[in-house]
C-alpha cells in the first residue's frame, strides 16, 4: 500500500498536466478531425497604416469539429506577400491542417505597406515601420484571445499557456520578433526608435494592453530575424524552415530581396540586411533554447509549400511541425522531452501561507489535491493563502511560458 500511494504521489502532477493539455501521443501529431469549423472576419484590433488609412484588422479561426476539449494549443499564422501583399486566406490550407491536428488556428491580418513603392525600396525604414507595425498588429492579435479567455469565457476553448505564433516568410519575420525581441534586450537605437513610434513595445492596435503577449513558440517558416545578438537564453523554442541558397529572405546573413518590375521586367531589388534561419537556429542552439531547423537544399523561396520541393518535403514539415509544438505542450509525454524551469516554495510544511519564488515570470499558478481536483486556480501572485484548504498534502504547479513545473507541499 505504501509503494502505491509513493507510485500516485509521483505520478499524479504529471497525470494531470497532461490530462488537461490533451496529452495522449495522438493529439497534435496526428490528424484525427475529419472537419474544421471556420469562423470568419473577427475583428481584432484597428490602426492606421503607413500612408495614415484607418484599417481594421481581422482574423479567421479555425477549430476540429465537434471537439469537446474545454482548452486547447492556439497556432497564430501570418500570411507572406514582403510587407506589399499577401491576405489572410493565403494560409487557410497550413491552418485546417493543423485543426484537424486539434489545434485552434488563427490567420489574421496585418497592416502592409501602402506608401510609395520606391521609397519602400531606397528607404530602409520603410521596411522596418512595416515590421514594427506588423508586430502591434501580431501583438493584438495575442491579447485577443487572452482577453476572450478572461472576459468572454473562453468561447473558442484556448489554453493561453500554450500559443504559437507562426508565419510564412515576411510573415516567418514577424513571428520571429515578436517572439525573440524584446525590452530586456539590446535593441539597436534606430529600431528602438521605431518600436517608441509605434506604441511601445506592447504595441498599439489595440486597447486591451493590461494583458500578456507571450508566446510558447515560433514556427518559423522562411523568415528572418533583424539581428540573431539580439537573441539571449530567456527566449522561447523555434522551428524553422529554409531554403539553404533562398533568393528572397537570406538562408544565413544577407539582404532580403523583392521582385519588383521594372519597365515591365521583374528584378531582384536589394532591401535591408537581415540574419535568417540558419543564424537563428545556431544563436539559439548556443543559448540552449530548443531550437530545430530543417534546412532545404534549393536556390527557390519556400520551395516546400510553393516550389519544386512540395512533393518530398511537404507532408515531412507539417508533421515534424506538429511534433515539435506537441512536445513543447505535453513535455515529456510518450519519452520526450520534459521542458521545466525551477522554482521555490516556502515555508513548507506550512499552516497558512505560501511564498513562492521563480527567477523567470510566472504566469499562472493552480493547487491540486490528492485526488487530482484543481482546488485554486489561475493564480499568479507570489504569495498563496491556503487558509480554507484541509490540512494534507497537495501539489503547487506553476506555468511560465510553454514550460510547467509541480512541487508537492504540506498542510498542517
């Protein structure tokens, strides 16, 4: 009976961790929805664009049919189009992929480039406003859920512990910033200045700013980042996508190009200097943050979903996608591995209060009992009451970012 109890004791926290986050080695990985159900043209968030046009921003979401699960993994995608073009239906095939997967997916919309064609081109801040200002607009797109979670009783059934920003090329970029860029880094002046004119780093393409933008990871598809130092170990996991001699968006280090017609004639015009995939992936691997990148031996831009590649190479991404981000969410479910970070509970024992302590932010708290009943939830100060608790034994599991860690505490 005493093995018993130690056997439940130390299985429980992960039983109920993988319990609510749908964790059984099928979900996520396999396509196990026959049917996605779409809804359209959710507004989300609203701003000016560069050429001062009042736009609102909308998105489409995409759920499994006839899924029960009251929270689910959240996908984000951006369309790709270099900052000119592009449309959020572009991505509607990758987004009922992954529904049918069991995720939620959500294409949005972003503000493009509406000014001057050439001065996009001569003018490098151009370029760079359109990214500061796709990131507000990403931003927004994050709190909207999160605030539907609160206020609007989580009518399309999202865990917010666990979302995905994801994106195609110029879409890849943003997904990349606004996932590995941020305060605490050392930003250039100059895209500083940028992010300063276009509502701060929270952004401002929407009103609800009170809450969180974080994300558990990136699915980096054929795009960039402005600079790879700007990287460090608090940033979150990446899997990325690239065409080793990609003409467009630099493999490695280089300059993003477009095609732009000239008297009639596509050229490849030179635009800012960019820090890809491939130096992603090793500046993450250095700070060792979970990172994988499938690289393409092709001189195409995104030749896997769009090019010569699609039929070797397709099919191979979305499933090495799907695995990626489930272990993310179900840790070390089916022998993967566990991602967890440390904190620290104290007094334990204790007879009214605990304090808890984390070196990196925590973002939600719940205390569960030994039969597996989430007692107090949604919490996230540092300091727990646990005055109308029976005394016994009961687990504290703390989330920061995709990661989740259980303590087991005392009541006396």
């Amino acid at each position: 009976m005493k093995n018993t109890f130690l056997f439940l004791i130390t299985i429980l926290p992960y039983f109920i961790y993988s319990q609510k986050n749908n964790c059984d080695g099928i979900r996520y990985i396999d396509s196990t929805f026959s049917d996605v159900t779409i809804t359209k043209n959710i507004q989300y968030g609203n701003n000016k664009t560069i050429s001062g046009i009042e736009k609102n921003l909308y998105m489409d979401i995409y759920e499994p049919k006839d899924d029960l699960k009251d929270e689910r993994a959240l996908i984000i995608l951006a369309f790709g189009g270099a900052f000119i073009e592009g449309e959020r239906s572009d991505m509607e095939e990758m987004a009922i992929a992954f529904a049918k997967k069991g995720y939620v997916v959500s294409s949005i919309d972003y503000r493009l480039y509406d000014g001057d064609s050439f001065s996009f081109i001569i003018d490098t801040t151009k370029l760079l406003t359109a990214v500061v200002q796709g990131m507000s607009d990403f931003k927004a797109a994050i709190r909207f859920f999160k605030e539907n979670y609160t206020e609007h009783s989580n009518s399309y059934a999202i865990d917010t512990n666990v979302i995905f920003a994801g994106g195609v090329s110029s879409g890849g970029i943003l997904a990349n910033h606004i996932g590995l860029v941020d305060s605490s880094d050392n930003i250039s002046t100059y895209f500083q200045n940028l992010i300063d004119a276009n509502g701060g780093w929270k952004g401002n393409s929407s009103s609800n700013t009170n809450y969180s933008s974080k994300i558990s990871g990136i699915l980096n598809f054929s795009g960039a980042i402005k600079e790879a130092k700007w990287i460090d170990e608090n940033d979150i996991p990446v899997f990325s996508v690239h065409d080793t001699h990609d003409p467009i968006v630099p493999y490695a280090s280089g300059k993003a190009k477009i095609e732009f017609p000239i008297n009639g004639i596509p050229f490849e015009v030179p635009l800012i200097h960019l820090q890809g995939s491939k130096e992603i992936h090793d500046a993450l691997s250095k700070m060792n943050v979970k990172s994988e990148l499938i690289s393409i031996d092709s001189d195409e831009h995104v030749s896997y979903f769009i090019g010569s590649k699609i039929d070797e190479f397709s099919d191979s991404i979305e499933i090495s996608s799907s695995k990626f981000m489930e272990n993310i969410i179900c840790g070390s479910s089916n022998g993967r591995e566990k991602i967890s970070f440390d904190f620290k509970i104290y007094p334990n024992p204790t007879s009214e209060i605990i304090r808890i302590h984390s070196k990196i932010p925590i973002h939600k708290i719940e205390i569960i009992d030994l039969s597996g009943r989430i007692v107090k939830s949604n919490l996230t100060s540092n300091e727990i009451s646990l005055i109308n608790l029976r005394k016994g034994q009961y687990f504290v599991t703390a989330t920061s970012y995709n990661a989740s860690t259980t303590r087991k505490i005392i009541l006396k």
